[in-house]
C-alpha cells in the first residue's frame, strides 16, 4: 500500500509579457486623435509606469502632455497625449523593469512603431 502525504503543489510564475500593441506595430495611416495602448498579460500599475514607458516621435523627443493611464480591467495602460502630428512616425517604447501591479518586471526593451495619416 502506498499512502500520500498532503497534496503536491506546483506554483507556476509567469513572466509579465506584452499581449498587444495599439495600434500595431508597422501601422500606418493611424489617426493623430487615436490614443495608444499597450496591453500585457498582468494588472499593471499606471502611476508605476512613468519613467518605463513613453511615447516619443521618430526624432526621439517625446510626445509633449503625455499622461500614462490604466485601462482594460487595470491590463493595459493608455498613452494619453495633447495631440499627434500628421504623417509622423511615432515610437512607444517599453523599458525593462516596467513593472505590473504585483511587481513582476519585463525582462527586456521593447519597442513598437507606428506612423500617423496627414492631417
């Protein structure tokens, strides 16, 4: 006869991880009105995420008036902007350590690309 003691347990840790980009990365034609996101696999903390996220133009300087806020049950956050210019690339950019609400951090930069429609 064999007796078991207790219950085995197993606890999995999944990594934060990037689920979605809005718009996609590559899109073009994007509405300067729209307002980007980025979803992830985990809650995440908007006030957390300043410094680790940002929105920025193809010449590097970022969007002026940008404000990072939850969205989606707290999975995405959303970068609010005074306003896009038209036919512009645009880059939102990820930096590790981006951390959701219960502190597990993206291992790596990510970057996402996108250009606007002329206005």
């Amino acid at each position: 006869m064999l007796f078991g003691c207790g219950q085995p347990q197993l606890q999995v840790t999944v990594p934060l991880a990037v689920v979605n980009f809005a718009p996609h990365d590559g899109a073009v034609g994007i509405d300067p009105a729209t307002v980007p996101a980025v979803c992830f696999n985990r809650p995440m903390d908007a006030a957390a995420a300043s410094g680790a996220l940002s929105l920025e133009g193809e010449s590097g300087g970022a969007v002026p008036g940008l404000s990072i806020v939850a969205g989606g049950d707290n999975h995405c956050l959303l970068l609010q902007h005074e306003a896009l210019a038209g036919d512009t690339g645009y880059v939102i950019r990820l930096r590790s350590g981006l951390a959701s609400a219960d502190g597990a951090a993206l291992a790596t930069d990510l970057a996402s690309r996108f250009r606007t429609a002329a206005r």
